[in-house]
C-alpha cells in the first residue's frame, strides 16, 4: 500500500517541473521563481501584517496559505515551500531572529568547540509544524509539485558566526582559515540540521528539494572544495536514498558551477551573472535552472521578454531546464509582471 508522499510523488511524476528535471521532453519550459511565495504579493502582505517571519513558518495555516498564494496567482509549475534557512536553528533552540530590514541575527556568535556542542541536533520532533504544513500542502496542491528546501552549511555557518548578515564574511573566513577544528565541527553540525530537515520534508510529501547557498560566492574554488564542498555533499547524499531531484544553487558562483554540480547535485541553479550556455558547458549531464536577471521584471515588457527567449533557447542544450530568476524576486516586483513573464515561458 502506498504511502501519502508515495501517492503524492506518484501523482506529480508527469508534471512539467519533474520531467525538466529528469532530462525528459516537456511540452513547455516549466517555471517557478524563488521567493515567489511572499514578498511581492499584495495577499501575501495581508496575511502577514503584524506577525513576524518565523512565527509566520512555524504557523502550519499561514505557511501554507503563503506557499499557494503565487502557485494560484501565476500557475507557476512548481510551489516553493515557505520558510526560512535559519528556521531549523531557530527550532533546535538557537537564540536568533529575523529583524525587519536586517536579516537573521544570533544573540551568541559561535566562536569554539564547545559553542557548537551546544547546538542540538534536529528530529521531526523539532519541526512538527514543517510536517503538518507539507502535509496539508500537498494535499492542495495535487499534481503541481512542491519544492522542499534547506541553507547550505557555508551560508548558515556565516549566520552563526558573524551574528548577523555581512557583506565580506571576514569572521566567517577568519574561523575557517584559523581555526579548522571549528569551522569543521561546525559545518559537520549544519549539515547533519540540513539534511534532518530536507528529510521531514520530503518524508511529509516534497517532490524536490533544493540546498541555498547564498553567500558562497564569496570563496574561491578551492576554499569551497577544500573546506565548504566535502559538508554540502554530505547533505545532499544524505537525502540520496530518498529518490527526489536535488538542486543545488548559490549566488556569485561562476567560479563554482562545477563543484556544485560534483557536490551530489541533480539540477544546478544559475544566478543571472553567468550566461545560460557557459554553466550548461561547466555542469556536465545535468538539468539547470535559471537565470533572468531579477530586476528584469522592472524593464520594458518586450526587453523582459525578449530576455527570456534568449535564456529558453540556451536551455534546449542542458539536459533539462527550469525556468527561474538568477535570484529571488524583489520585494517591489510588480506581479502583473511576473504573470506576464509565467505566461510567456509557457507559451513560448
């Protein structure tokens, strides 16, 4: 007898989403956009009026209102799931939160062995409320997938380490260049959250799941395969057994395409600054997604779209692609554009 994610996965194996990512024929570029469930959107601003960001994921009804909003607004081809990459700290009881036009911000930095001891390690028991989310997501959504995601060890650790958001991850570099033990039992500890959560996930009914590496850009090829690579292959083998696509994607990462797609990816995520055609050269027999230029969405709907023929065209050459932003929508994006631009690529 089937299981609900089983009967779930079953019902959805033929979208256009699973298909692109299989490297099997599409009748259209399936799309979805990251960040597409919140930010933007008018009824997305409405439901969350007075409630904070992680009271927002940990709440199973607003979650899921959130993550439908865009997939019934624009008929996207897959929904992202809504919540945050801090989120599965924030549950296993780091003092953190994310502040209003700031980001996340972590009361304690971690700075020894002993402060990453002390950071517990994630069950379902933690995040009851991401299961019961999913749960009645993908009962919603029938055949249109739902993808499940999870932060990058680099990308958390930056978090962990320098207390807050930072723009030359100077402490985050200086504890991985002088101090290895710690920076290796601290991404050995993201990634052991990572993968737990990316599991609940797709245990309650994800069809996909994708690992954000944000900041990761920020290293050179062989600090990443050195000392970030060996934690996120870690975590996306981890999830290995579980039979779903894995995408993997980081911002400012031309340097990077390779290894990410080495690391255990199915699909690799292209931000806008590389060309469509150069990271299908670099990423060997695998699926991508991407790349428009998020602030695209703000220029002459001819020059947006006439952008995205160029990205659908250098697609046909990859194994497989999903269409996406090079990045997460902007908060002032028009939605009316992001219908128009859905619709194009549908029908292109």
């Amino acid at each position: 007898m089937a299981t609900a994610p089983d009967a779930t996965r079953e019902l959805t194996h033929d979208s256009a989403f699973l298909r692109a990512v299989r490297g099997e024929p599409v009748d259209h570029t399936p799309v979805w956009y990251m960040r597409q469930a919140g930010r933007s959107l008018p009824e997305y601003l409405r439901v969350r009026e007075g409630v904070g960001m992680l009271e927002s994921c940990m709440t199973p009804d607003l979650a899921t209102e959130i993550t439908l909003q865009p997939v019934r607004r624009y008929a996207v081809d897959a929904a992202i799931f809504f919540s945050d990459i801090v989120l599965p700290l924030k549950a296993v009881g780091v003092d953190l939160d994310i502040v209003p036009g700031v980001g996340p911000v972590v009361a304690s930095p971690v700075r020894t062995l002993a402060d990453v001891a002390a950071i517990a390690d994630l069950t379902p028991g933690h995040v009851p409320f991401t299961t019961e989310a999913i749960t009645m997501l993908v009962a919603e959504l029938g055949p249109t997938p739902l993808i499940g995601f999870a932060g990058a060890p680099f990308t958390v650790a930056s978090y962990l380490v320098e207390g807050g958001p930072s723009k030359d991850h100077a402490l985050t570099k200086a504890m991985m260049y002088g101090a290895p033990e710690v920076w290796d039992a601290l991404l050995r500890k993201i990634a052991g959250i990572s993968a737990a959560y990316l599991r609940v996930q797709v245990e309650a009914g994800a069809s996909a799941i994708q690992l954000f590496d944000s900041w990761a850009g920020a290293l050179t090829p062989g600090d990443y395969e050195r000392s970030v690579m060996p934690h996120s292959a870690a975590v996306l083998a981890a999830v290995g057994d579980l039979g779903v696509p894995r995408i993997h994607f980081g911002v400012g990462t031309a340097s990077l395409l390779g290894l990410l797609a080495e690391a255990g990816a199915d699909v690799v995520g292209v931000d806008w600054r590389t060309p469509l055609s150069t990271a299908i050269a670099q990423v060997g027999d695998r699926a991508v997604q991407g790349n428009l230029d998020p602030t695209l969405v703000f220029a002459p709907p001819e020059v947006m779209t006439a952008r995205a023929a160029e990205i659908i065209d250098a697609g046909r050459a990859a194994k497989g692609h999903v269409f996406n932003l090079g990045h997460g929508v902007l908060p002032a994006t028009d939605p009316a554009r992001l219908e128009r631009l859905t619709d194009f690529v549908h029908t292109y």
